[in-house]
C-alpha cells in the first residue's frame, strides 16, 4: 500500500480484500466482524481502545473533544457515496442540532475510499483542506456529496480547487498539490488504517460510544432516531 | 422448453392461482409470515453486528425496526419499494409451494425461484449502504468485488433481478397447478 494518490488501485484493492474478507464472513458466520473488539459478550472496548477511536485528536470533529461528551460518533464515510450523501442529508443535520450542539455528543468523521475511484482523490483533498481549514473541510465534504453526480476522477481536483477557492478561504491549489503529491497521504492510511482495523466493509458506518465506551456499530444511512436511541440520549 | 409468462392469460393465470390460494385464511397466514420473515432477513443481514447489540440488550431491540424500508431512512422510496416488492412475493411464492406440496402431493418444483430470488433480494437490500458487505462478500466469490461500482443502479439491479425471478417462480407453480382446483374452483377458466 502506498500513501500516494497515484497509487490508488493498491491501496483500494488491499481495502477491497478486507472487504471481501468481511463480506463472506458475514455469509458463513453471520458475524460482520469478530465481536471482541467490538465488545460482544466480553469486555466492553473503550473508545480509546477501540480500533476507530486512535488518532481522533487529529480528525474532523464537531462538538466536545471525543470522549469527554456522553456521546461520541465516529463515521466513515466515502464522498463518492450515495447512501453517505443521504446521511448527511437526513441524519447528520439532527444529529447536530439536537446532540452535537447542546454538548450532549462529539461527532467524528472518517474517512474510508471504498466505492468509487473518485472519492480517493477527493479524500486525499479533504485531508490537505482538514489540515489547513476545519471548517473548509466540512464545507467540501458537504460540496462533494451536493456534486456527486458531476464529478468524476478526471475533473474532482480542478472542481476542489475552484470550489475552494471560491468558497473558502483556504488556497486551493495548494490542497490540489498536495493531493496529487500524496503529502496528505499520512492521514488518509491513517483512516484506512482505522478502518481495516474495525472491519468497515461500507459506507456510512457508525460507531456509537456512550460515556467512553463502545455501544454499537451501524452500517447505512440510518435514522437519527437509530442513532439517538442507541446512545441512549 | 422453459415457460415464460409472455401472455396476458399468463398473467391471469397467476392472479387467479395467487387469489384462490391465498384466500385459505391458513395460507393467507403463511404468505405473511414468509414475507416478513424475507424483508426482516433482508434489513438485518446488513447489520448483523447491530442485531446482535440490540439482542444482546446492549441497544433498544425496538430500534431495529428503524432499520426497515419507509421507517428509518436506510433505503430510499425506489429501493424501499422494490424490497417490499420482492418480499410480498416471497410470500405469495412460499404459500403457493405450501399449497402445492401439500394438497396436491406434488414435489416443489418450480419453486427454485423463491430461493433465487431470496438471495437476489438479500443482495438488493445492500443498497443501503455503499460497499455492501454480503454484497461485496458474494461477488468477490466471482472475482468481481469492483463490479457494483459499474452497476448504474448501485445494486438495486439484484433486488430487480429478484423480482424476474419470484416472478417466474409463480408462474411455474401456477402453470403445474394448470388443470387442478382449489378449494374447489378450477385453476385455469379457459380449461
């Protein structure tokens, strides 16, 4: 595996294998995942123990620092998903309001390359941006899942950049360098990483920790209700 | 030759062999059993690790339900009709198997069907999210992980491609009940 964009194909085919991995998992052992460490029947993993919960310091996140609210959600989530896109739409602008904004949770995104071949350049823009700009992060990903149908491998980073430059106050060019030099590489395998780790097959999936301790995990654009309920808030 | 159902007294057939059995209030019950049993298989197979919390206690069992088509928001209204879809006729095909095995001492056949398009409808549900894993699991099985990238319906081709299938599977039931009666009214009219 490569930090660099331009070795998108080893990089996705290895997250890919994980996948495949998972996937005939759940088909022979009705499992989707081992259980431990998502807790199971044993101990319950602690978010700074868990396998999603490394690194979050350095991710983008809104609310109190992770942790330290009643709850913490951890996404992954690809900008070339559809269903992330309806996540976002449905459940996240909630999930603000009513969790994030009263203090009551933390809410962590992450990212993961795993549907189609655009949403990698895009993460590693996403990241080059998160490094300069939180808040121009939130409003690229947010662009990107508005233009998912526009974009594409061969037009992602001129319309990163434009939207950047346009929209933000973030140079876009330099996000655009950084993304075709694999310089945001770093944090982009650090994701990956999380979410090999964690057995993250699709796209969203959401980890639920309640009072620094793992609660559940959910794949899909679920409701916020789902999520509300789960944490127990 | 393998029949298809190409014309409109196909059609009619079906309807007529569905309604007749499904008016025995005992397989009017099976139907909806099967149904919910497939489309409640459907939803959770794409979270096994959730059902299990909410099992386990670790989470409200009730939310699950949140996990269904038109409840939650796991599934847009194309996809969430679709599965409906596919589930009802689960159903409508168990019962017609049921009936068929049972009062006409006749074997399953053209019942295969039911179980393709139990698999097809499974595979459909992962439109749920993106990279689904059963769906990512089974085409790794072909070579062909990427393949879902390439679909232009994102997956929900499988959940229509179970719909051709459990319809085909009615037909074949109702075309071998042709000729029969049930509950005492002929099967086929232009017999």
């Amino acid at each position: 595996m490569t930090d660099d964009p331009t070795g998108r194909t080893t990089r996705r085919t290895v997250l890919a294998g994980g996948v495949s991995m998972l996937g005939a998992g759940c088909l022979g052992s009705g499992g989707g995942g081992d259980g431990d460490e998502d807790g199971g029947s044993g101990d319950t993993p602690t978010l700074a123990d868990h396998p999603v919960g490394g690194d979050l310091d350095d991710q983008p996140r809104l609310g109190p620092d992770p942790g330290t609210a009643a709850g913490t959600i951890v996404a992954f989530e690809d900008p070339s998903c559809p269903r992330c896109a309806a996540f976002e739409a449905q459940t996240v602008p909630k999930i603000r309001s009513e969790l994030v904004d009263p203090g009551d949770a933390s809410y962590v995104v992450r990212t993961a390359p795993l549907v189609y071949a655009w949403g990698e350049p895009a993460i590693h823009a996403l990241e080059a941006t998160h490094a300069r700009d939180a808040d121009a992060f939130w409003a690229l990903l947010a662009h990107y899942f508005d233009e998912q149908d526009a974009l594409d491998t061969g037009n992602v980073l001129d319309r990163t950049e434009t939207f950047l430059r346009g929209e933000t106050a973030v140079d876009g060019a330099a996000v655009v360098a950084d993304a075709e030099s694999g310089a945001s590489g770093a944090a982009v395998r650090t994701d990956v990483d999380a979410a090999e780790a964690a057995d993250v097959s699709g796209t969203p999936t959401v980890f639920l920790f309640r009072d620094g301790e793992y609660r559940t995990r959910v794949t899909g654009s679920v409701s916020f209700e789902l999520v509300r309920q789960s944490l127990g808030l | 030759m393998i029949s298809l159902p190409t014309r409109a007294a196909d059609w009619r057939l079906m309807g007529r062999t569905a309604r007749l059995v499904l008016g025995g209030p005992a397989y009017a019950a099976v139907a909806v059993v099967a149904a919910a049993v497939a489309l409640t298989g459907f939803v959770l197979s794409q979270n096994l690790p959730f059902t299990a919390d909410a099992l386990a206690g670790r989470v409200p069992a009730g939310i699950l339900l949140e996990l269904y088509p038109f409840v939650g928001t796991s599934y847009g209204p194309a996809t969430g009709a679709v599965l409906l879809l596919v589930s009802l006729l689960v159903g409508v095909d168990i019962a017609l198997v049921a009936y068929h095995v049972r009062e006409h001492r006749l074997s399953a056949e053209g019942s295969g069907g039911s179980l393709v398009g139990v698999l097809l409808g499974t595979l459909g549900a992962g439109c749920a999210a993106c990279g689904s894993a059963i769906l990512a699991g089974v085409l790794s099985l072909f070579g062909a992980t990427g393949l879902v990238t390439l679909l232009p319906l994102d997956g929900l081709e499988f959940a229509l491609l179970a719909l051709v299938a459990l319809v085909l599977s009615i037909h074949w039931l109702a075309d071998g009940m042709r000729g029969g009666e049930i509950r005492g009214c002929p099967v086929d009219l232009q017999r």
